[in-house]
C-alpha cells in the first residue's frame, strides 16, 4: 500500500526511532511492503520507516536506477533494520541530495566518501558491507532519518541549497559539481 510521506516540519520526523525488536513478523513484512511501494510510486532512491510515521529503525535504498537520481552508480536492493555506521575515513565529498520528506528542494550535502555498515535484513539475517560513492550517500541519508536528521541540517553552504527547478532550470539534476 502506498503510503503518505511526512513532510519536513512534521515533529515526527525529528525523532530518534526505536529500534526492531521482532524479524520475521507478518507486520514487519507489511511495513517493508509498503515502504517499497511508496517508494517506488515516488521514483525514491530510499525510504526510511520514519518517514511514513513509523517509529522504527527500518531503511530501505536501492534497487535500479532512479529517475530522480539519473548519474548515480546501482545500489543493491536492501532492507536495513538497526544499522549501525562506521566510516572507513574521515574523509568526506559533497554531493546533491533531495528527499521525498523535502519535495522539490534540493541541497549540496557532504557525506562520508565510505562507509562499513551492520545490520540486519527483514528475517533477522546479518548485513555487513562496505560502501562507497553514491551507496555511502544513500545508506547515511537514509540512516539520518532514524536519528531525526533531515538533510538540510547537514547543509554547511546554502548558496547551493534551494528550489530544483531554480537550481537545475534544464532538468538535468547534476550529480555533483
């Protein structure tokens, strides 16, 4: 089923989400259903739990290639539940990031240029993967939303923050600059 997204604002949005207790559950399997659904519906490159209302430690990212995202490397179709991140550097890279809690807006983000992530998928099975480039950024943007974390409070420059339309005139979204 596809489900209403908060939008930035709502105070749902800006909590920390607790974490999964139960794997294998025919309520978690709907949840995952409908994050997928609505992410789909919106072209998304991730949806995370929070920003459906559900106050619980559950990402999704991934899956093909996204309208919304064109330039972007694939990223594996995954379910993270409880995610835990480490960085592999401190070293990090800007890049142009939207969300579908923020439509039509767009914002110059630096994140992590990589990343060790743990978690677990929906039947309780370990997840344990590096990542770089475009899935690092993907996996901390989703991630952020579990911790309240919308990603306008990470843009440092806001001269390179606003409207996509204004921003990106000929629809070409860049990738990065």
């Amino acid at each position: 089923m596809i489900r209403a997204v908060l939008r930035m604002g709502d105070v749902r949005l800006l909590r920390r989400a607790a974490p999964v207790q139960a794997f294998d559950t025919p309520e978690l399997a709907a949840l995952i259903q409908d994050m997928r659904d609505t992410m789909a519906h919106l072209n998304g490159a991730g949806l995370a739990a929070p920003q459906i209302g559900v106050d619980l430690r559950v990402v999704i990212f991934g899956g093909g290639a996204s309208p919304r995202y064109p330039d972007a490397s694939s990223v594996p179709d995954t379910v993270l539940i409880n995610p835990e991140l480490m960085p592999q550097s401190e070293e990090e890279e800007g890049g142009w990031e939207g969300c579908l809690s923020v439509p039509g807006l767009r914002g110059w983000v630096p994140r992590w240029t990589s990343l060790r992530y743990t978690g677990f998928d929906e039947r309780g099975q370990l997840i344990d993967r590096l990542a770089t480039g475009f899935h690092a950024r993907v996996v901390q943007h989703e991630c952020d939303h579990l911790d309240g974390v919308l990603y306008p409070m990470r843009v440092r420059d806001f001269s390179r923050f606003g409207y996509t339309d204004v921003l990106f005139p000929d629809g070409a979204v860049a990738a990065d600059d």
